[in-house]
C-alpha cells in the first residue's frame, strides 16, 4: 500500500465479498479524492438481485433468541478489526480523505463502541409480528467504520440483521468490515454490505421487501429528507441521523491566543464528523473581532493541506470535485453579500481546499445555516447579547 493504493492481499479479499459463488460481475472505481487515481473497486450490485441477500439475512436473523450469539460474534469482529486496525485506517484516508492521524482515531473509536457492547449482559430478543427482521441501512461516506459498527450494534442488539448500503464514494472500508464479520457460517447473513450505483433502485427494493422493518440513514438533510418521505408513504420506521451544525459565540472575556486554539480544534479538526455536532459560525464581540480573526488566520495559515497519508497533513482533500464546486458556490455567494474570506495562498488542486476564515459573515448566508463539505469557517460579529440567538458560549476551557 506504499504507493497509495490498496494492496493486492486487500483487493482480492474486496473481489469477492459475498463469497465465490455470488457471480457479482459488474464493478464500479473509487477514487482518490487527493490525485483522483483509482484506489479500489467495488461490486455494483443490482437491485433487482438483492432479493437473496434480504433472503440470507432473514435466515440468520430467525436463529436469534438472545443477544449472547450476537455478542460472541461481535467480539470477535472486534478482535479481527484491532489486527487490521491499520489498514483499516489506511483505506478510510484512502477513500475518503480523512488524514491518517484522524482515521486511526474513528477505528479505535469503533473498537471503543463494540467495547461497551459485548460485556453486557445477555437479553431475550422478542418478536413482534414477523419471525426475522431485517434492517436496512444507507450510509454516507462520513466515518465509514464508525458509521458501520454504530449501525451493526443497533441492529443485532435489537435481533434484526442489517443489510447496508455503503456510499459510491467510499465503500471500500464497508466491504472489509464485512469481510472480517464472515466466518463461514449461518451467522454470517447478519451483516450483509452491498454497494450500489442505483442508491434509488436499492432504496424501492427494501422497502418492497416484506421482511424490512427498519430503515436506517446517516447523511446529509437532503436525502435524509427524501428517505423519510419514501419509508412514509411505505409504512416503514425509518431513523435519519444527519450532521448538524451549531453557532459557537466566543466568550469577549477569554484568552484570545486560548480560546483560538480551541475553534481550530472544534471547528477543523472533528475526527468524528459524522458523530459530533458541527461548527456552523462563530460569533465574535465587535470590540474584540479584529483580534480574534487575526489570531485565526494567523493559525488557519500553519495547517497542512496534503496528502492524507501524510502524517504530518492537518487537512485532508474534499471527497471530490462536486464538493469543491459547492463549497467555492458558497464562499463567492457570501463574499457577494458582503463577507470578507482570509487571504492565504490558493491550494494547488480544486480538491485540496485550503481552511478560510470567512469575516463578516451574516446569521442568514447559506455557509452558516446549510451543509459544508469543506474546512470552511464563517464568522458573525455582534454589538449587543441579544444578537447571539442560539449560539453556545465558548471560552479557553470549553474545548480542549
């Protein structure tokens, strides 16, 4: 994996993810979202042939009677992931841009959460009004291994298999996940990874699925939004978890050197931003603005953007072009109205987006109230208390 893709060891094992016979042929690149070279690839598989995938899971979901098999099973995916810890971590910078540094703090974070799970004491799992249930799952390519592990301890907890969905933009940590999961057994229908370049095809064809009884999502708003409108017309639970993003004030009588390094921290360097709430802006005393924004940038200046395996790289590439395009939208719309972005030297590739401290920004522009895909950070400044609205006070000690 020296030279920055995955290895051949790991390639064959991704080759085949539901085993010999799964006759999967067609297959879809993923990308490097720091040169754009081909890191992997991934079954595309077709949702008019997930039927036997949902038929496998059910199986292994009907053996359930307590947790006990769940949690035997699920310690010892643990053990085959703390083995693998990096070259998992490997694959998520790979995939998704994420420095390395950070990448092996979401694996540890997973093995964290499988951790808590497995000395709990057993449970009796109670069926309602099917013999097995199956949980479908959609993930976004936030925090791959961590999203997957989440979601898998979700679902065996309550005695449904899960079925997931990985992002095309990263599904290559997904699909070793799973591989470590198989043992060769009944159990292993429990965790089924099924990438697909037909997100809508997959979505109709587990809600057609008698046996679905839950769907899950981890993304943005806006297709969160549209999940929860197809599982509603379907008669389906549906759990949506999206980021979400909140205003930070800055306490006026703070350290300024202190707290700054504080907002760096919480607002560039979330190593779990899918699990972790967001910072949308920062509110900023007009008697103090000029300093503190000073003090920002003069920080924003030192970080690295680079080559995510880099381990010296502070800030990864965006996942891909469509978010660069996004993020440039929506600094040049606020800069129209009137925000003033911090001036450091441009980034060689439209993907390797250097951090902006974006000044004079207002409550309403669209960089403080809608989704970033990028180390964008908008700041409000304020006269009166009364202008703060819902913003969380931050001072030196708030965030370490």
């Amino acid at each position: 994996m020296l030279d920055g893709r995955l290895d051949e060891a790991t390639q064959r094992l991704l080759a085949h993810p539901f085993g010999a016979r799964a006759g999967v042929t067609r297959r879809f690149d993923i990308n490097s979202p720091f040169d754009g070279s081909v890191v992997g690839t991934a079954p595309d598989t077709d949702c008019r042939t997930v039927a036997a995938r949902f038929e496998r899971a059910v199986i292994a979901a009907g053996t359930l009677h307590t947790t006990r098999v769940v949690q035997e099973r699920l310690c010892t995916w643990a053990k085959k992931i703390a083995v693998q810890r990096e070259k998992l971590a490997r694959t998520i910078s790979l995939e998704t841009g994420k420095p390395i540094r950070f990448a092996r703090i979401e694996v540890l974070t997973a093995l964290a959460t499988l951790d808590l799970y497995c000395p709990a004491p057993v449970a009796a799992l109670a069926r309602e009004w099917t013999a097995a249930e199956v949980t479908f799952g959609i993930l976004n390519w936030c925090d791959p291994v961590l999203s997957l592990v989440t979601e898998t301890v979700a679902a065996l907890g309550n005695g449904r298999a899960l079925l997931v969905k990985p992002s095309t933009r990263a599904p290559l940590s997904s699909l070793s996940l799973a591989a470590l999961w198989n043992e060769g057994d009944d159990l292993d229908g429990l965790l089924c990874v099924v990438p697909s370049t037909d997100a809508i095809g997959m979505l109709r064809a587990a809600l057609m699925y008698s046996h679905v009884s839950e769907v899950r999502f981890r993304g943005s708003r806006e297709v969160g939004s549209y999940i929860l409108r197809a599982c509603g017309e379907a008669l389906v639970p549906v759990t949506v978890t999206t980021v979400t993003r909140s205003p930070l004030a800055v306490d006026e009588h703070s350290d300024i050197e202190s707290v700054c390094d504080s907002i760096i921290q919480r607002a560039f360097f979330p190593p779990l931003r899918a699990e972790a709430e967001r910072v949308s802006c920062i509110y900023v005393r007009d008697s103090i603005a000029d300093s503190v924004v000073s003090a920002l940038i003069s920080r924003v200046s030192q970080l690295r953007v680079g080559d995510p395996l880099d381990e010296r790289t502070d800030v990864g590439p965006l996942i891909d072009d469509v978010a660069a395009t996004l993020l440039d939208e929506q600094v040049e719309e606020a800069v129209a109205a009137g925000a003033a972005p911090s001036v450091i030297e441009p980034a060689a590739e439209p993907r390797h987006f250097r951090p902006v401290i974006l000044d004079y920004a207002q409550p309403a522009m669209r960089v403080c109230q809608g989704e970033l895909e990028g180390p964008l950070l908008p700041v409000v400044r304020y006269r009166h208390p009364d202008e703060l609205q819902d913003a969380q006070m931050l001072n030196a000690d708030s965030v370490a």
